[in-house]
C-alpha cells in the first residue's frame, strides 16, 4: 500500500509544475481620465515585466516633490502646460507641451509646474536590468 501511494505522490510531483507558468501579457488601451493630481496607469508585473506609468496634473507652482526611481529609468511625455524637471547632477530641464523628457536611473529628480496653467504629463518608469555601470 505503501509503494502505491508513494507511486501516486510521485506522479503527482512530476505532473505539476513546480512554478506556475507565466501568464501571457495582453496588449491593452484605456482613457487618461484622472481625478487627482497623480494616478497610476501601468503598475509593473504581473499586468507589464516590470514598466509601470502614470499620470500627473500639477497645478501652477507645485512640484511632485523630489525623489529617485531607483534602478529604472523615467520619460516624462508632456501633454499640456510648462515646467521643469530639475535633475540631480545636470541643468534643469524645460518643459513643455508635446515634449519628451528623459530621466536616467539612479537620478534625484523634481518636476514643478511653472506656467499659467495646469501642467500634465504622462510618465513611464521601466527597469533597466543589469545594463547599469
């Protein structure tokens, strides 16, 4: 009785993968409706293999407030309004409507709005893997 729930078992083991196997990633679109100043659109995996995005909308004079993103890179792509990504270690940036930005990793960085009017961007964050020097 032994030998057959151990032969049991092992089929068992043999037919079930140890790790489940990854499910395949869909391509997929939405709108860029926000209520708030800051709204997450990608959040990295298991929905992307690690980008994540968002949205942001900045009145005149705020900032997002200074921070990194780690080992991953950042592209700001402007929609409407004017500002500046102050970059740790290199001249602002300006900004402005149908810009893209780039923010390389391991980068202290700010955006502040600067203009008459709402300032809103898109933002996509991706890993960059062991590329970094």
């Amino acid at each position: 009785m032994r030998s057959i729930l151990f032969a049991v078992c092992a089929l068992i083991l043999i037919a079930v993968p140890v790790s489940p196997q990854p499910q395949p990633y869909k391509p997929l679109s939405f709108q860029l409706e926000c209520a708030a100043s800051d709204c997450p659109l990608l959040y990295g995996a298991p929905q992307t293999t690690g980008m994540r995005s968002g949205f942001v909308r900045l009145k005149p004079g705020e900032s997002v407030g200074a921070h990194t993103t780690g080992d991953h890179e950042e592209a700001l792509v402007i929609l409407q309004g004017r500002g500046t990504a102050e970059v740790e270690g290199h001249a602002p940036l300006t900004l402005s409507s149908r810009m893209l930005a780039y923010i390389p990793p391991r980068t202290r960085h700010n955006v502040t709005n600067t203009g008459p009017d709402l300032l809103e961007y898109v933002y996509v964050v991706a890993p960059v893997g062991n590329n970094l020097p």
